[in-house]
C-alpha cells in the first residue's frame, strides 16, 4: 500500500510521511471520527485541522459519510 496524503481542497493538510517524521512535523494523527468526519491533532494532542469545519461544497469535502469512503478508495 502506497502513501496516504489528504487534502483540503488543493492543498495538502496531512500525509502519512508527515507524521512518521518526529523532527520536522507537528502534527501526528489523522482521526476519522463521528458520521465521517475528519481531524488532524497536533504531537500534543491540540485539534490542528478540522474537515467540517470549511466543507467545500463542489468537492463535497466535509460532508458526512462521502470523505470517509474516499479517503478508503483513495488508500487501496
């Protein structure tokens, strides 16, 4: 299985070497949490990024359910 890097619109917010490297990034989880959204927390667990929190309606970021199931197709 390749890398995972998720995106908030074009632009990448998390990425499975982000996380891994403990010298250079500060954000270490990425958490799918209740009907599907999304969070990112910092090393000292402080919310860094939030899906919902600016959904992208053409993308259809945010929304419940529809970025869950692309994050797994994406990852496979």
């Amino acid at each position: 299985m390749g890398p995972l890097t998720v995106f908030d619109g074009s632009t990448s917010v998390w990425h499975t070497h982000d996380a891994r490297s403990d010298e250079h990034s500060i954000q270490e989880t990425l958490q799918l949490v209740d009907q599907g959204d999304m969070r990112i927390l910092e090393k000292g667990r402080e919310l860094a990024w939030k899906a919902s929190d600016e959904p992208r309606a053409a993308q259809h970021c945010g929304m419940h359910g529809v970025l869950a199931a692309y994050l797994l197709l994406s990852a496979t």
